[in-house]
C-alpha cells in the first residue's frame, strides 16, 4: 500500500536579483496512513516551509509531493484548493479566526462554497465544537474565548471535511502549558481514530504523544526516528533491520541492529531518511534485548558446533539511503523573490 504521504528529493530555494537561499535540500520520507509525527529543529531548520509543501501551499523548487495518491505538482490551481479542502486539515499556532464571526461561523467557512443548507452546516459544526469541548460556546465571538478554546475552534475548524490528514504549526506555542496539554489531547485522540498528523514544534515534550520524530536541521533531514511501534504492526514475529543515521563532520553514517526474536523492540533507535522501508522500522532493543540477543547467538553456536561440528556465523547487511538537491524556488507556482516570513523555520 502506498504511504499517505511520500516526499521524494525536495527541495526549496529562494532567491532573487542573483541571490539564492536553500529552505530545503533533497528531503525524502515515507508516511503510512495513521502515524503521529512530529517535527523538530531549531529555527531556520525548514520545518515551516516543508508543512506548507505538505499542505500544498507552495511547490517546491525541485522533488516530488505526493499525498493520498496524487502528485501535488500536476494538479492544477483549481485541482490544488480542492485537495486542500479535502485532505489536508490546519492548525496554526495563531489561530486564524475571524474576529467578527462567531466560533459557529469560524468553523462554518470552509464550508461556504458548498451547496448545503446554512441549518446542515450550523449543525455540523456544532458537532464537531462540541467534540472539542465548547458546546455551549458556539456564538461567542474570539474575543470572548480564552487562547485554549481558540485553538479548539481552529481545531474544529479543521475537521469539517474529515481530512485525512491534520498538519499543525506549534499548536501549542500560544498557551501555556495545562491548556496546551489539552490541546495535545484532542491531537492524540483524532490520532485514535484513525487521522495522521504532522505537528512542526520545538516543545520536546511533544515527542512522548508521537509514534515518529523527524528532525531537521540546515534544511535537510538529520534524523528520523520511530518513538512506539505501531499497534497494528506489534507481535508479528518478524525480525526487521534498523537503522541509525547520524551527522559526523558532514558525513551521514549509518549503523545497523536487529529486533529480538519477538519482533517486539524496546527502545528507540533512528532510521535512514529515504529508506523505503522506514514505515515498518520499529525501536530497537534495549541493555535487555542486547543481553538476550548476545545469549541467543551463543546458545545457537554452541548448538551448531555439537550437531554439526561447525560453528555459526551471523552477518548483518549494510544499506544506504539517498538524498537529492534542490533548484528554484516558488509559493503556488514555482517561481518567486522572495520567502514568506516564516521561510526556513
């Protein structure tokens, strides 16, 4: 099954007047339906500019985009508000909501160029308000809610498609931290019913509700790293390779482990940016999987070498992964000066 989202070799540059600068340089991941990634990196690493890449908000200079089966690049204008509407859901950090609309009416907009009845619509939105909370609040106006209960209305306000996918902008970067754990609530519990969610922050606590981290730094991916396993994928039996990679002097190394017998890992190792099979890359072992992995192998010799009066060897095969450059730059069109504020973020 292909991934939800797939980036093969992006990049993003911006320039003008003979000046270039790189947000991003050849950036390739995989997504699966249902994950909970979060983003990390400090500022200027690109996080920003790679989500509005995600939502179809610019396209990048160079790379591939695609996200529930299509190609963000060959969809036209038209074709791209329509994709957007559908499949992508934003939350951003400052809200967005019109302060002369009520919190009904804010989460209402996305439905305005639909031809249902204004009562289904209300409906629907009254639903989903009270689904994060705030029934009872529908008419009141922005400046009557407190920072918490605006986010829950930007949050609603996403959901009114049922988007598969729900990217948010430090979500949290406006509140402090009780009402922004209840708002990491409402992300895990979407999470639970089946949505994937990419979240940009640069709040660490965020990692214990993701199941994958991506960090970026200098605009290119610098670690990718699975938090959980997946539910679904748990206590198969299967052993998988992992991968660490890691930045030295400028070089990306890799080292490589196995699961224990189980397939069930217990801590949390890195995977290649780019490796095709990242998607089912769980943690890796901890001090007890080593202990019990080294125990196994000796045990196993020393069986081969009784029964058959040899002795094992076991090997493990090394890979690496690729990455790309990035050309031109754009926002919607592939061509433009200058970057928004947020460029390389």
């Amino acid at each position: 099954m292909e991934p939800i989202i797939r980036l093969m070799d992006v990049s993003m540059v911006y320039g003008c007047n003979g000046t270039r600068e790189s947000a991003l340089t050849g950036v390739s991941f995989d997504i699966p339906r249902g994950e909970y990634v979060v983003i990390t990196g400090e500022s200027g690493a690109g996080k920003s500019t790679l989500l509005t890449i995600l939502g179809g908000l610019q396209v990048p200079s160079e790379g591939t985009v695609r996200i529930g089966g299509a190609d963000l690049s060959a969809l036209p204008a038209d074709g791209l508000a329509d994709f957007r509407r559908e499949t992508i859901g934003f939350v951003f950090q400052a809200y967005h909501l019109l302060p002369y609309l009520t919190a009904r009416e804010n989460v209402m907009v996305p439905m305005s160029p639909e031809r249902i009845p204004p009562r289904e619509k209300a409906e629907r939105a009254d639903a989903l308000l009270a689904s994060v909370g705030l029934a009872g609040k529908e008419d009141r106006l922005p400046s009557q809610l407190s920072g918490g209960e605006s986010q829950r209305v930007a949050i609603a306000r996403a959901l009114v498609h049922d988007p598969p996918v729900l990217l948010a902008d430090e979500p949290t970067g406006n509140l402090d931290s009780a009402t922004g754990e209840q708002i990491l609530d409402l992300f895990s519990e979407w999470h639970g019913r089946g949505k994937t969610v990419l979240m940009v922050t640069h709040n660490a606590a965020n990692l214990t509700r993701a199941t994958r981290s991506i960090r970026l730094r200098d605009g290119q991916v610098e670690e990718d790293r699975l938090l959980r396993p997946d539910p679904v994928g748990a206590g198969r039996g299967l052993t998988q390779d992992l991968r660490r990679k890691k930045r030295k002097d400028g070089v990306m190394e890799e080292e490589m482990g196995t699961k224990d017998s189980m397939g069930m890992p217990e801590s949390t190792e890195s995977i290649a940016a780019g490796d095709p099979r990242a998607a089912s890359v769980r943690r890796g072992p901890t001090w007890r999987g080593w202990v019990l992995s080294i125990l196994a192998a000796v045990i196993l010799s020393v069986a081969a070498t009784l029964l058959l009066g040899g002795s094992s060897a076991f090997r493990l095969d090394r890979a690496v992964a690729g990455g790309g450059t990035g050309g031109g730059c754009g926002s919607g069109t592939g061509s433009s000066c200058c970057p928004p504020e947020d460029a390389g973020k």
